[in-house]
C-alpha cells in the first residue's frame, strides 16, 4: 500500500514530461517541412543554384529536427501499452477511442485540403501555385480521389498526415506488435533496428521508421520500464551530439550520403528525453509548454499547406540567394506556428465543440 502513491507520483512526472515535449517536438516538425531551396509552380520551378550553405545550414537544423517523429512515434507506443494489461476487450476500446482521436481529424482535414485545392486550381490568381503535381479534380477518377484523400498508394493531400495513416495502422497491429514485444522482445527490437539502419523494409506502409519506434515504446512499457532511464546519461551526449551533426553535414556535402544520420537521430532523441527534465522542473515553464502543447495537434494539422504557401510566395517575390532562402527558412516557420496558435485561440473562444472534434477531443 505504501509504494503506491510513489508509483502515482512517478507516473505523473512520466506523463507531465512527455506533455512538455509535445509542443517543441511539433516547432521541429513545421521547421523540417520548411527545409529546401526549390518551388514548384504550374508553369516550372525556382531554384537556387550554388546553394551549398544552405545545403550545410539545413543538413545541421533538419537532423535535429527529424529526431521529431521518432520521438512521436514512441511517445504514441508507449502511451498506447502502459500498463502493460492487454486483451480484447482493450483492444476493442483503445480501437474506439482512436476513432474520435486520429480518424475523424485524419477525414477532416485531408478532405478540407483536397477541397481547397481542388479550388485553387480552377482560380485564375492562385493556379499559378499549384504545380501541377495533383491532378485537377475533374480528371480524377473515384480511386484517384480516394487516393488522394486517405493515402493508399501515395501521401495523403495533407501530406503530413502520413504520420496519423501510419499510427492508425500500427494501432490495429498492435496486438501483433504486443506479442512481438511480450515474447520476441530483443529479438524483435534488433530487426525493426536493422531494417531502419539499412532500409529494408516490405510493406510501404506503416514505414519502418514508425514500426520500430512504436514497437519501441511498447517495448518499454509493457515491461514496465520508464522512458527517461536516459537520465542516468551524462550531458556529455551533448558533445557527441554536436560531433555527430557536424559529421553528417560534411558527408552530405561532399559524399551526398547519410549514413551519420540514425545515429545523429539516436543520440538527438536521448538528449530530448533528458532535456524534458529540465523543461518540467519550472512550474512556470511546464505549465506553458502544456498549455501550447494543447494546441500541437492544431498546428500539426495546418501547418501545411501554409508552409508550402508561404515558401512559394517568397520564392516568387524574393530575390533567389542563399540570404533569402535562408531567412525565409529562419523566419516562416515562426510566423505559420504564430498564425496557427491565434488561429486556435479563436476557435477555442468561438467554437470549443468544433475544436475538439477536428483535433481529436485534444
């Protein structure tokens, strides 16, 4: 009886930890999206030529940034098994619940988008930015439209919603990927780890990335452990850190190769889980990073197309350097997450049950 509260309290720390790390996790996510020197338009494309220090600039931040969905990704496994209690009657719940939390936003806002630019192409002033890569509504067929709004064989229109297709199918796997983790454990762990390593993988979809890193978490929970043993690891993982992406910018550089990313994400991804420590342990700074991690999944789900937009219209306006290029990739992301944000606290003040339906009762 005496251990319980402690459990209690240990518990609450896990989960106010994982909840700071949601909204600076999604700052990565709108800033990797960001990353690039080329738009597309309908009548070609502009590109910057020489773009080496941006190439350098952008190898370093979008390394960091990817450690983002990985890190989702467990946080998602671990959430979805702790307890480590699982049988059919769960399933049949959690499987409920996904549907108001992933599948109902996923219909939402993949359908808004498709309408959008369905739109957008058949207006004179916005065609122009649609680069012809989707195919104009009326020249799709019924598959076509399927397609493109749920991601069959291709991103979804709202293309970041690939990490939501993915969840919701490991979601349904889970049971699989809890006997995996119960009885195949470690060995399960080293073959999703080598398959991401050497990308080899047999099925589109869910993607290895996301495979392993859910299995991950379900991995930990289900046996009880804890996310944040990488406390006991010193900062010296910051150092490493460092080295890491400094190696991995110059091999993309020179060699064009990657092979210094999964350990750069590895070691990146670690030091997050450390760094939420840091994060929580200021009242102040856990209750604001909770209070904006309520809107992440808002941000989530509109950040594109407004990234994409807004690139396009620098690119089109702006002188194409690597000083533009490079301050638009500084400056863009800050002010779609600000336009989202306000976007958020007007719905929450105007339409409250709207909201939460459209971000998953979030």
């Amino acid at each position: 009886m005496g251990d319980r509260p402690t459990e209690a309290r240990g518990q609450d720390e896990h989960l106010a930890r994982l909840d700071v790390l949601r909204f600076p996790l999604i700052v990565l996510i709108v800033y990797l999206h960001a990353t690039g020197y080329t738009a597309n338009f309908a009548d070609g494309s502009r590109t910057l030529a020489n773009a080496e220090i941006v190439e350098g600039v952008q190898a370093i931040t979008g390394t960091i940034a990817r450690i983002a969905v990985p890190l989702f990704f467990m946080m998602s496994g671990f959430l979805f098994f702790r307890g480590g209690a699982f049988s059919a009657a769960i399933y049949r719940g959690k499987l409920r619940s996904r549907v108001t939390s992933l599948l109902i936003p996923f219909l939402f806002w993949n359908l808004a988008l498709f309408a959008l630019v369905a739109v957008g192409q058949h207006v004179p002033r916005l065609a122009p930015f649609f680069n012809g890569q989707s195919l104009p509504l009326t020249a799709m067929s019924p598959f076509q439209m399927v397609d493109a709004v749920i991601g069959i064989t291709r991103y979804p229109t709202a293309y970041q919603f690939w990490f939501i297709r993915d969840l919701m199918i490991l979601v349904i796997l889970s049971p699989l990927l809890w006997l995996a983790a119960r009885y195949a454990g470690w060995l399960a762990l080293a073959v999703f780890a080598i398959g991401w390593i050497f990308n080899i993988w047999p099925v589109p979809m869910p993607a290895i990335e996301p495979t392993l890193f859910f299995y991950l978490g379900c991995f930990v929970a289900i046996r009880g452990w804890s996310l944040f043993a990488v406390d006991r690891l010193g900062w010296w993982l910051v150092p490493l850190f460092g080295v890491l992406l400094g190696v991995h910018c110059a091999e993309q550089l020179v060699y064009q190769t990657d092979y210094s990313l999964h350990p750069a994400m590895v070691v990146g991804l670690l030091l997050a889980l450390k760094a939420s420590r840091w994060l929580a342990e200021s009242e102040r700074r856990r209750d604001r990073l909770v209070a904006l991690g309520g809107a992440s999944f808002f941000v989530f789900a509109v950040h594109e197309p407004l990234v994409t937009i807004g690139k396009k219209l620098a690119f089109h306006t702006l002188p194409m350097t690597a000083g533009s290029v490079l301050a638009t990739y500084a400056v863009l992301p800050l002010l779609v997450i600000c336009l989202a944000l306000a976007g958020y606290w007007i719905l929450l003040k105007t339409v409250p049950g709207f909201l939460r339906l459209i971000t998953g009762g979030r």
